[in-house]
C-alpha cells in the first residue's frame, strides 16, 4: 500500500504507544520518542511509523514527502474542556476580579455566567459561528486539533439548542474535531433562584431528552458547586441524564470541597473536572474507578487561585489531563501551550506528564483513546511539528507559540504558524 503522505527527517518523535487507553503515576513519564524517525499516512490515518528513509515501498507517483527538518512532532493536542460558543466577553468584571470580588457573588449580581447567558440568547448563529470559528483557528495555530465544548450559556431550550447547532456546524466545516457536551446545569436563571426544582424538571424532562433525540450532545455535565447545583441536585440530574444515554461529566469542587469527586466516581463519569477543592477520599475513589481528573491550571492563573494538587493525584494513581477551560469568564485563554507550560510550573508535572496530559490521557477524558491521542498504526493522523529540538524546550521557553505545522488527519492545517486549510 503507498502512503499519500510521508514526513521524515523527524528528529524526536512521540508516539504515546503502549496504550490504547490512559497512563497514571510513573507510566506518564513513558512518553516512547523515536529519533530520526518518519510517519507514513494514508487515507487519513496513521499507516506506519519507522526510522530514517526506509520509506521507499511506500512512495507512489502521488505520495507527497514533507520534511521535518529533524524537529519534534507529538500528537495532535487535545482540549478537553473549553465553553467555545458564547456571545460577548466579560472584561467588565476584570477589576472586580482584581480586587479580590469572589466569583459567587459576582454571579449573585448578575454577572459571570449570567451575563454571557445573555449575551448568547442575543446573538445570532452567524455570529455565534464566527467569534468560534476564530477561536477555533487560535486553538488550531497552537497545535490543538480536537477539542470539548459545551453549551450551558443558554439555561432554557433553545439557546442552548442554538450553540450545539453552531457547535455541530463548526465540526462540520472546521479541521478540528469537536465532541459536544450538553451543560444546562451551568447555572440557575434568576427567575428561578428561588426554586431550583422547577428548573431542574425542565432540564431532565425536556431538555436532556430533545438535544438527546436531536444528536447535538454526547456528553452531560453539571456545575456541582456551593451556590449552583448542590450535591443531591447534581446526583440527580446526571442520574437521570446517564438513563437517557448521556456520558457523564461534572464540574467539581473547584471553590470548595462538596463531595463532587466522590460523586463522580460513584455515577461513573468519564472526567470531574477543576477539583482544587477535591478530598483525598475522593481523588481515591476516581483513581479506583477510571474517572479523569481534569486539571485547569490557567483557571487558577487567571482568577489568582490555588492550584489542584496535582503532584498527589498522579501519586495517588488517578488518571490526570489538562485542558484549558477557555470561556469568557474565568479563563478567556485558547492557548494549550501555556496550560501546558502552568502544569510544569505550577502543578509540579515533568514535561513528559504534561504531554500524557494533553494526548493520550486527555483522549481518554473525551472517550477518543481508540481514535487519538499517540501516534499509532491506524489511528488517525492528526500530529504536530514544534519549532523544539525536545519536549522539556517546550515547557522551558514559555508564553510564545512554539507550533510550526499541524497535520489533521495527514492534511496540513497550520503551516508556519499560519492556519492554512480550505475554508
């Protein structure tokens, strides 16, 4: 079989290989880099991986050979947890922020994910889709090529319908590969502050089952905090969400410890995402039952906020990844590469964790393992091409770009820093 695409002369090449799943604990560090090495493509997937120019019988008339130049290439990184569509921005409360204003009562006061909820049912499709769109190319430029992303900025039918249609139409016509997740539970519109219980049958009885019946989302997700959905209204709504057929996440104990993390484990979700405020008991039972910690450093950046301690969950087996959370609030940021850069600096992470964080183990935090996530025969082709020599340069020479080219599935999307793709 001839290959439609061959890179070579790769000085280091990250494959992830050895697992078709998650790493955790010393096996983050196993990152199996290959030097001198080439990727061969076909049909847009991985075809085979080797070393030097014993490529030959895979070269056609039409095989086309892009060069390397002996720099690192890794997988295509993931984002596993962005609220890409939304209207406006918030830099309004910046100062507020500055000035130490805690989040709970900004929202109180209509602000936060209030006002975005409103911006949002005022804006139009066309204009949702193109503040994402540049978003999305910003993601792809710094070597993102599949990210999460939530509705939740609509608390009623159908905007929240209207930001999954803008969401399915970007994954339609965009390189990047979205996955959709259904978070209705972002928030409690203020008309009904004083009676979450009629909102909560609204989502669990009409929402989740039409964007279910309409195929917009895959994923169901709560924001599981002090002042939002308690305990037992989170337990309840993702319980009713997994007996409709969704997948399970949950945004848990970012501000404070409420048992979000030992809810996770015991419904089985996929990801509990943030956990700064997580137990001990409770990063336990998500390591003994798979569920991701999902780690947002820059949150904490942005907002001047503790970090999650992510030294002790890696030593405590759980399976950990890095996202970026980019939303118009707490961290209006599409740039992986810092995020990736904060793990190192902030998290206490090796560079080699921090790209288990952002590949494989972010795959596994989007149910995508089999697909992508290491650079494997079959899997799809998605890799980037660093402007490094090495892994730890990455990390080392931070708060720049560090992407030269980005592949998607074998075409090349980013050339030079530059989206290049067919609109």
């Amino acid at each position: 079989m001839k290959a439609d695409l061959i890179l070579k002369n790769i000085g280091k090449l990250v494959t992830m290989q050895g697992s078709s799943s998650f790493r955790v604990k010393e096996e983050m560090n196993k990152i199996n880099i290959i030097e001198n090495a080439y990727i061969a493509v076909k049909n847009g997937k991985i075809l085979a991986i080797g070393v030097g120019d014993e490529f030959g019988n895979l070269c056609g008339e039409d095989t086309k050979i892009h060069d390397a130049e002996g720099l690192l290439v890794t997988p295509g990184l993931i984002d596993s947890h962005t609220h890409l569509i939304h209207g406006g921005s918030r830099e309004n409360e910046f100062s507020m922020k500055l000035n130490g204003v805690p989040y709970i009562e900004i929202l109180n006061n209509g602000g936060g994910i209030l006002s975005t909820v409103k911006a949002t049912k005022e804006a139009s499709e066309e204009a949702l889709y193109k503040k994402a769109k540049k978003s999305l190319d910003r993601m792809l430029e710094f070597g993102v090529t599949t990210v999460e992303e939530k509705s939740g900025y609509g608390l009623e039918l159908n905007t929240e319908i209207k930001q999954l249609e803008v969401a399915r139409a970007l994954d339609k016509n965009h390189p990047v590969d979205l996955v959709h997740t259904f978070l209705g539970a972002h928030a409690v519109p203020e008309e009904y502050k004083e009676n979450h219980k009629a909102y909560i049958d609204i989502l669990v009885d009409v929402m989740m089952p039409k964007i279910k019946d309409m195929g917009l989302a895959e994923f169901c997700d709560v924001f599981c905090e002090k002042g939002v959905f308690t305990i037992e209204e989170s337990e309840y709504i993702l319980q009713k969400a997994k007996e409709i057929g969704y997948k399970l996440k949950i945004h848990a104990d970012e501000i404070e410890s409420l048992g979000g993390a030992e809810l996770a484990a015991k419904l089985g979700c996929v990801s509990a995402d943030h956990l700064m405020a997580a137990s001990d008991e409770g990063i336990k039972m998500m390591a003994e039952n798979n569920v991701v910690a999902n780690i947002l450093p820059a949150t904490s950046f942005n907002l001047n906020k503790n970090y999650a301690d992510c030294r002790k969950m890696i030593d405590m087996g759980a399976i950990v990844s890095l996202s970026s959370d980019y939303n118009p609030g707490s961290c209006p940021s599409e740039n992986l590469q810092l995020v990736m850069q904060l793990g190192c600096l902030h998290l206490k992470m090796t560079p080699n964790e921090v790209l288990t964080a952002v590949t494989i183990n972010a795959a596994y935090a989007i149910d995508r393992a089999d697909k992508i996530g290491s650079i494997e025969v079959g899997k799809n082709a998605d890799f980037v091409v660093f402007d490094a020599r090495n892994v730890e340069y990455l990390m080392y020479h931070f708060g720049i770009n560090h992407t030269k080219k980005v592949y998607k599935n074998g075409n090349l999307v980013v050339d030079n820093k530059v989206v290049v793709y067919d609109n």
